[in-house]
C-alpha cells in the first residue's frame, strides 16, 4: 500500500524547509515540477497555493529526497532485530535497536560504556581520517558491562555514516560472541579497513 506524506499545515514553510533540506534551488524543484521558478517563489510566499494533487505530488517528489534518506537510516538502526547504534563524532547516542538498548540510550554519551578497546579504536579512527571519508570500517573485539552489570564479549564493527548535510555519524554493529571466538578476534586487534583498499 502507498501512502502519501501527511499534508503540512503551512505549506510555503513546509515546501521551503524540504526543498532546502534536498539540497535543491527553487529553479531544480521547478524544473522536477515542470513549472517556472517564480511560481516555486509565489508557493514558498503563501503569494499562491497549488492545488491538493500538485500538492501531494510535491511531498512525494520530496520525500523520496535526501531528507527520507537520513529518516531511513534512523529508522533501519531503531528496527533492527540485532545490536545496532547510531553516535556522533561527538560520542553521543542518536539510534539504537532495541538489542542495544534502544531508546533508553539515546542521548547517552558513548563513554558510560567505553572500554579500553573502544577507546583506543575511537583514537585510531580518527586518526586514520574515520570522519574524513578514508575509513571504510573498522572492527574489533572488547568486554563491557551490560547496563545490568553482566560483563558480556562483543565485536563491534564501526561504519561511517554520511548524513545528507555531509556530517558523518558512527554505525555501530554490535556481535554478542561465545568466549573461545572473543579470544580469537581480541588477537586480531583493532582491524581499520581503508576505503582505498576496498575501491
């Protein structure tokens, strides 16, 4: 079933706002539309409403943009059925699944559950340019404690996350592993994946 974006109660503020949010001039979304610049202009104005189809049409065009992208994202890491976060470069928890801890951690500043590993993965990523676009992934295996004070054995597995404004944000898988594998990747260390080793 196909829904249709929900009708914005101002429509000029609501078609400027996602127009920008898309990263499109008035002269693009008039082009995509079909129409001249100015009637985008008389829109954004309130000088002109369109009608409730070209309306819908105009949410549809703009939604399936960049800003449903960025939405998509939040909402693939909160679904999830596995261990997932979403941080800034700032340590700050955006997303999590409810695997993670969910919404009871967003908000909550990655270094509550920071281990020596971590922190030294966290070192090195920005070190070999995470936030720059040179890192692909890195991975590594490390003990924390449980928000229930069990201590538990995972890998994390950490990929940048370019947001349509072009602010990167940390995915953050998070694999639950059995002792005798945590031994086994621990041994491997901090595993930084360069993207020009993958291209």
């Amino acid at each position: 079933m196909r829904m249709t974006p929900r009708r914005w109660a101002d429509f000029p503020l609501g078609l400027r706002r996602v127009r920008i949010a898309n990263g499109l001039t008035q002269a693009d979304l008039a082009e995509q539309l079909g129409v001249e610049q100015a009637t985008i202009s008389r829109w954004e104005q309130g000088k002109q409403i369109p009608g409730e189809s070209t309306q819908d049409r105009i949410r549809n065009l703009l939604f399936r943009g960049r800003v449903a992208q960025d939405a998509l994202l939040f909402h693939q890491v909160r679904t999830t059925p596995n261990g997932r976060i979403l941080f800034s470069r700032e340590g700050v928890i955006l997303a999590a699944s409810a695997a993670a801890g969910g919404k009871a951690i967003e908000g909550v500043e990655t270094a509550r559950f920071q281990s020596q590993a971590s922190a030294e993965a966290w070192a090195q990523a920005q070190e070999a340019g995470f936030f720059n676009g040179d890192v692909a992934s890195i991975q590594f295996a490390t003990e924390l404690m449980s928000p229930f004070g069990t201590p538990l054995l995972v890998q994390f597995s950490w990929y940048p996350a370019r947001m349509t404004d072009g602010t990167t944000y940390v995915l953050a898988d998070i694999d639950l592993l059995d002792p005798p594998h945590f031994e086994q990747m621990k041994a491997r260390g901090i595993r930084i994946t360069l993207l020009e080793e993958i291209l």
